[in-house]
C-alpha cells in the first residue's frame, strides 16, 4: 500500500477521535461551563448536524482545487476547529468549534476515499479505502480512551490541544506523501451532481443510513445497558467500547479485503449478520460474557459494511464521484442521528434498555433488502439496454 494512505489514516484517526473522545468528557465540560449533561450533549449534536451539511458544502466548494490541497484545506480547518475548542472561554464558543471541526469530517473521508482508491490498482480500491478508515477504528481502540484519560486527569482542554496536534502532523503528511494528482477533466459541481441521478447511488446512500444507522442505535445506549441489564460497573463500560473498537478495526479490514473480491455478497453478510447479531442482544445483554461478545460482533460486522458501501457509491457514481462519495459519509451520520433517536423513543416508550437493539436489527434487515433490491435492478438494467443496444453490458462485482 502506498505511504500516502499512512497520512489519510493519521487524518482519520484524529478526525475519528475528536467525534467521539468528547463523549467521555461530557461531565468535566458540563462542570467547567456549569451547565447540565444534556446541554453539553449540544456538542455531539452539533458535529453530527456539521458533518451533515459540511459534506457536500466543503466537497462543493473543492470542486475548482486538486484534491491534495483540499484535503490539506480540509486538516487545516480541523486544526482551527479544535484549537477553538481547546481555549473556548465559553459554551457557545466550544460549540462553534465543534462545529468548525466538524465541517471537515465528511468532506475528507469523502476525498480521501476517491484518492485513495485513485492510488492503486482497480482490484485493490476497496482495500485502500479500508486502510484510510483504519485510523477511524484505530482512534475508537486507543485515540478515545486514551484521550478521555487525558482529559480526566490533566484537563478536557489538553486533549483538544492533542487532539489539533495530531491535525498538523496529518496536514503535514498529506503535503509530503500524497501526490498532486491531477484533477479529472471536465470537474465541476454540475458534473458532480449528475451522480444522483443514478437510483444506485441514492440506494447505496439508503442502505448506509439504515445499515450503520444499525449499529449506533445499540451503541448509543450502550452504556445503561451494560450496566442496569447486563450488570457491569460503571468504569467497565470504557473497556466494553473499546471492545467495541477492536471490532470495528477487524471488520473493516475483512470488509475491505473481501468487497474488492465480492462486494454485494460481502454487503449481505455483514447487513444480514448485523441485523441477526443486534436481534440476539436484547438476549445477550442479560450475560456479562455474551454481551462483550455481541459488543465485539455489532463492531466487526457494523464496520464491515462501511469499506463495501463506499465503494458501491464510488462504482456507481462513475466519473463524478467525489461529491457522492462526501455525501455518503454524511449518510453514515445521519443514519446515527436517526437510529439513536429511535432508540431513545423506545427507551422512552418504557420498552427497556434492551429495547434499542430491535431498532438496530430492523434498521439493518432493512438495508439488506435494500442491498437485494438494488442488485436485481442492477441485473435487470442489462437486459433492458440490449433490447436498443447492441450487447448487453455484464455488470462486474
């Protein structure tokens, strides 16, 4: 693999560690701002609500640069972002640089997949995009934990200052190991936008909302899941989601190897076994040892799909397929968005903690027969096309 998919991954894993390291510090910030958890929670719904919409609005406006120099753009606001957070006097301030943060996430993974796939041969393009993810699962095993530990010892402000160090060092690699690739012909937001016209992207996009939506309906509650049913203390859970991200770390890698050989059978597996797996937890929850494995398992096979589903958006959106690719990965949030408020409306609904994780298995049954629906049109559009052309083309997965 090419030393320029060690930066994407360094990006990635700070980008992976400034999203998720602020849940664990919610009551050190809380304190210092002297406001409620819940209003500091403000601060993750906000850089989901950044992720979303700076997507396709940093994509939009990169369209007339190299890819290389908006990626560096890109770590660059990142930087910005946290260092904001780092030194906000206030909680408006800290928001604000969530948000300048987070207007950077979608945007990046989005580039960086198309470049990373860019950097080697067709029949490794998925495993490309896996690597750059790598620094994604790889910050849910150490980059998190170690950051909320920072922060809990020495002060929630250092580890945003880490976090904005760890920024400059991608912004640094991305200058010096990613080539200046040439920006395609013909590359402007119009083209860009001729992506969504095709069915398969808008169904890829569909099946990453729901599919990894899956995933996060469970893990959001996690939490008061383990402990008021499975029964764990309170400083278990951080090793439980740490768990959690050594399966993310594995299922991205099996996902990125074998999408590159069968990328729709890959997809139904890991959505048919997460909808199984996420099914069997509200039974799993009720054992210590059964429910670290289910933790382990929504991870691998949560994370499994995400290498398969970017490269479906990548496939299907041909020669315009940065804008898509951005607008994916903020499908990937916006199904997180979607799946943790269903489960907060069951919870609520007074159906249990466990309660959740029928949501996710829903959720993720409903992405495979998505995945299944969008092969059979696929097969069939071939057909149609020979009646006016002609051969029919094969499609090739």
């Amino acid at each position: 693999m090419p030393l320029a998919l060690l930066a994407l991954a360094i990006g990635a894993f700070g980008i992976g560690t400034t999203e998720f390291v602020v849940m664990g510090l919610l009551p050190e910030i809380a304190d210092d701002y002297g406001v409620s958890i819940p209003s500091a929670g403000l601060l993750v719904t906000g850089y989901a609500i950044g992720v979303v919409i700076g997507a396709p609005l940093m994509t939009t406006l990169g369209t007339r640069i190299g890819r290389k120099t908006m990626l560096m753009i890109l770590m660059g606001l990142f930087v910005v972002g946290n260092l904001l957070s780092a030194v906000a006097p206030i909680m408006g301030v800290m928001l604000a640089g969530r948000i300048v943060a987070s207007l950077a996430h979608g945007a990046f993974f989005g580039i960086g997949s198309v470049v990373a796939a860019d950097l080697v041969a067709p029949d490794k393009k998925a495993g490309a995009i896996a690597t750059m993810f790598t620094g994604l699962t790889v910050a849910n095993i150490a980059g998190v934990p170690l950051g909320t530990f920072i922060g809990q010892a020495v002060g929630w402000r250092v580890t945003f200052a880490v976090v904005a160090a760890l920024g400059v060092v991608g912004l640094f690699g991305i200058a010096k190991l990613v080539p200046a690739l040439p920006r395609p012909e013909g590359a402007h937001l119009r083209r860009e936008l001729t992506a969504f016209r095709n069915p398969q992207v808008l169904l890829a996009m569909a099946m990453t909302v729901l599919g990894f939506g899956g995933v996060f309906a469970a893990i959001t509650y996690i939490a008061p899941m383990m402990t008021h049913v499975a029964g764990y203390s309170d400083g278990a859970v951080t090793w439980l989601l740490v768990l959690f991200g050594v399966g993310m770390f594995l299922g991205n890698l099996l996902g990125g190897r074998f999408a590159d050989r069968k990328l729709m059978p890959m997809l139904y597996a890991s959505l048919g076994g997460l909808a199984v797996v996420l099914a069997l937890f509200t039974l799993t929850a009720h054992n210590k040892i059964l429910a670290a494995v289910s933790i382990l398992l929504v991870g691998g096979l949560g994370f499994a799909t995400v290498p398969p589903l970017q490269k479906r958006v990548l496939d299907q959106a041909h020669g315009a397929p940065t804008l898509a690719s951005a607008v994916n990965i903020g499908a990937f949030n916006l199904g997180n968005a979607l799946a943790a408020w269903l489960g907060g409306q069951v919870i609520a609904a007074g159906l249990g903690y466990t309660a959740p994780n029928w949501v996710g298995a829903l959720l993720a049954g409903s992405a495979l027969l998505l995945a299944v629906w969008s092969a059979v049109l696929e097969h069939r559009a071939p057909v149609r096309e020979g009646a006016v052309t002609a051969a029919p083309v094969p499609a090739h997965h």
